[in-house]
C-alpha cells in the first residue's frame, strides 16, 4: 500500500508539472501573436468522457481481476463540475486465511472544484471534490483455513466452502483530490486519489465485507483508500468569451 501510494503521488507530481509547461507554453505563443490589449478568454462547457485506463490494464496482467470504470464530467460553472463514475468489477482474494470472490456493480456521483487559474483557453485541472457511492455485489467463499495459535495439532487443510452471498449493498462518501492535462485537442490525461468513508453495507452472515466493488478492500473497519488514472475526451457544447 505504500509503495502505490508512494508511486500514484510521483505521477501526480509529474502531471501537474506537465500541466505548469503547457499553461506557460501556451502563454508564450499567445503573447507572441496577439497584441495584450486585444487578448480573449474563451471558456468552453461541455461533457468529458472516459475511462480508468488502471482497470483495464490491471485486468490483463492479473488474473484474479477483472474490472472497467468508465467516468464522466459535466462543466457547470467556471470552477465546478458535476462528476461521475460507474464501474463493474471481479475479484478473487487470496488472503493466508481465506480466499473469496467479490461480483459487483457500482455508480458514484458527486463534484469537482477546479483550484488551477488557467491562462487564455488552456483547459487543464487541479481539483478537489467528493463523492457518494453506492455498490450492489455479491461475495462467495472459495475457501478457508482453520486458525489454530496453539501449534500443538498438525496444519490443517484448506477446507472447501463454495457459500455465496448475494443480494449485498453498500454505501459510502469519498474525498477526491486530483488533476487533469490536456495532451492533446479534447483528449485528457487524468489522476485522482481517494478517502473513502463507509457508511452503511449488508453483510453476510458469517463472513464479512472485505472487499467492496468501487470501494476496494475495507482494512476491518470504516476507512479505505482508492485511485484511478483516466483518459477522457471531452465534448464541447457551448463558450463562453470574455
């Protein structure tokens, strides 16, 4: 968990350097063109679409992973945007105790309010938002083994569950802190970390939530982490020009 968290903040640090040198070259080029008296501000509003290009990827090299996010924002004003995910994931953990599988679905809405001063029409984000999700999973039991601190019997076998659990929900909020930089003409290279709050689930009976679709892993209490990173394209409806 350190070590991704160590490596997510380098690429964060990496965009928002990208973002700093395409908000200066565009400056330069537009300082050079245009006389400063005669300069416009054009602001575009409209729909950016994509997805987590992690998931995806992460659903080649592990086998015990399958998963696609696809994520949505819509500008509302000059510094918020109403922003979205919805996601689907499969996964089997295999922890020293036991092994499962979690199924599920999950969609989360909420905004984000870009903190970047942007100069001329450069488009690029530095944002902070929150989020309310909501999953519907399920989770079977592959198998378990009996925890035993004594050591006076001999290791005892996996031993074979095959339960499975449906029909389970969950609910939560997440702060959001991320970036967004433009690559080229509407396409965006995007990354955001998450502090996620659990704040109602079903649980099975006789077994627990360790894992949530959208959520990721629930570390036996209230609090997890998540990331993603994103390629968007965005979709220009209206401007705006001062």
């Amino acid at each position: 968990m350190k070590l991704m968290l160590k490596y997510s903040f380098s690429i964060l640090f990496t965009l928002v350097s990208l973002v700093n040198y395409a908000q200066d070259s565009s400056v330069s080029e537009k300082a050079n063109s245009k006389p400063k008296d005669t300069l416009k501000k054009t602001q575009r509003y409209g729909l950016r679409v994509g997805a987590d290009i992690s998931k995806l990827a992460r659903s080649i090299y592990d086998k015990d992973y399958k998963g696609l996010e696809l994520v949505a924002d819509y500008r509302l004003t000059k510094k918020m945007y109403l922003a979205g995910e919805l996601g689907n994931e499969n996964k089997t953990t295999d922890d020293d105790r036991v092994n499962f599988t979690t199924k599920g679905t999950y969609f989360k809405v909420g905004f984000d309010s870009n903190f970047y001063e942007n100069w001329l029409d450069m488009e690029n984000m530095v944002h902070l938002g929150l989020r309310y999700g909501v999953s519907s999973f399920s989770q079977e039991l592959n198998s378990y083994k009996i925890y035993d601190t004594s050591g006076y019997f001999p290791p005892v076998p996996d031993v074979a569950a095959g339960t499975k659990y449906d029909g389970l929900t969950a609910q939560w909020a997440e702060v959001v802190a991320g970036m967004k930089a433009k690559l080229f003409n509407n396409v965006y290279a995007g990354f955001s970390v998450r502090l996620n709050y659990l704040v109602s689930e079903k649980k099975p009976d006789n077994f627990d939530n360790l894992y949530i679709p959208g959520f990721n892993r629930t570390y036996d209490g209230k609090f997890g982490v998540g990331w993603n990173y994103t390629i968007t394209y965005f979709i220009p409806i209206y401007k705006s020009t001062k």
